[in-house]
C-alpha cells in the first residue's frame, strides 16, 4: 500500500515539477529541461529528480540551476500538491539514455558487419 502512495507520488511530482519548469521559472535554460524521473524515499524526506538537457554539453550548468532553484520549485510543489511534508529535491543527470543510445548504436554496428 505505502509503494502505491509512493509511486503516485513520485508520477505527479515529475508532471508537476515539468509545468513548474515551463510556466513559472525565469532561466531560459531550465524551459527546455525534460524530467524523466523521479525517486523518492519511503519517509518522505528527499526526493531524487532525474532529467535531461537537449544540449548534452550544458547538463553540469543545468544541474547547478537546477539545485539552485530547488528550494523555489519544492515551495511552488508544496502549493500544488497536498502532502504533509515536501521533500528536499536534489536534481541528477539522466545518464540511461545516453547509455541507451550507445546501446543502440553498438547494435547497429554489429548489424552492419553481420550484413557485409
């Protein structure tokens, strides 16, 4: 039952902490920043929020604002959503994708020379 809580939990806050970031901050940088994720923990106390960046090259610079605008974001979450307590965010690079397409281009490496 406490998984379930959790688990819908961390849902709304990836879409909520998504609309915080396209409506209400002022950094241009942090508008096209995509939440992938997000893990919290069983007290409720710290919340792990996993995101990318369309430019890779930039992704330590969006991480810095990120947590700098942390206490902001978890301020506007604790308006939006009803929870006794909102848990501190820490903001991490989503590093599975880029993993996933090294992955993918490995196959296809290896798909090309099967073929030849």
């Amino acid at each position: 039952m406490e998984n379930i809580r959790i688990e819908r939990l961390e849902s709304t806050f990836q879409e909520e902490i998504s609309m915080i970031l396209m409506t209400e901050v002022r950094d241009e940088d942090l508008r096209f920043v995509t939440i992938t994720g997000c893990d919290i923990t069983n007290d409720l106390s710290f919340a792990k929020v996993y995101f990318t960046v369309l430019d890779a090259t930039r992704k330590k610079d969006v991480t810095e604002s990120l947590n700098k605008a942390s206490s902001f974001i978890r301020g506007r979450l604790s308006e939006k959503i009803e929870i006794r307590h909102t848990p501190e965010l820490k903001f991490v690079y989503d590093e599975s994708i880029a993993y996933g397409e090294k992955i993918e281009n490995i196959l296809e490496e290896i798909h090309e020379k099967e073929q030849n």
